[in-house]
C-alpha cells in the first residue's frame, strides 16, 4: 500500500464498511463487490491499484490479515462475504 494517503485511506475504508454493514444489519449478508460499489459511489474515482493493490479482494484479504474484517468464501459465487472483526472473533 502506498505511504502516501494510507491513514486517509482507512479511515475512508473503515467509515464506508462501518456504514454498509450497519445498513445491512447484521442478519444481512455484505459482499465484497458491495463494497467496492459503496465505495465507488461516495467516490467515483476509486481504484485500488493506487493503493498498491491488484484486485479489490486482494485489499479485503490484507484487511483481513490486519484484523481489521473477517472474510468468509461463499461457495456459489466465490466472493467473499464480509464482516467486522470483534474482539470475541479473536478469541475464537
């Protein structure tokens, strides 16, 4: 990910997933191409190769190593359903 903008970019990340899956509600499935269009909505010119990244799952996965989500594979499409990580999620 490129030093410059990082903390820019996720706090921006975080605020846009926070929204949708509150949104959604927690019975509600989020997946990661609904991100990617949440964002793209609030800022038209996203791409996550400025981040240094080459797919938009490539970015989920290195949230998901930092701890920040949790992704889980869906079996019918392939994408990842997306969710916040809780401190219980650590634990577990």
């Amino acid at each position: 990910m490129r030093a410059f903008g990082r903390a820019q970019f996720r706090s921006a990340f975080h605020r846009n997933v926070d929204a949708l899956l509150s949104e959604r509600g927690a019975e509600e499935k989020v997946w990661g191409s609904m991100i990617k269009q949440a964002l793209k909505r609030r800022n038209p010119g996203f791409n996550e190769s400025y981040y240094g990244f080459r797919s938009f799952n490539a970015l989920l996965e290195e949230a998901a190593r930092r701890g920040e989500l949790v992704l889980d594979r869906d079996e019918k499409s392939g994408g990842y359903i997306v969710r916040l990580a809780r401190a219980d999620d650590e634990a577990g």
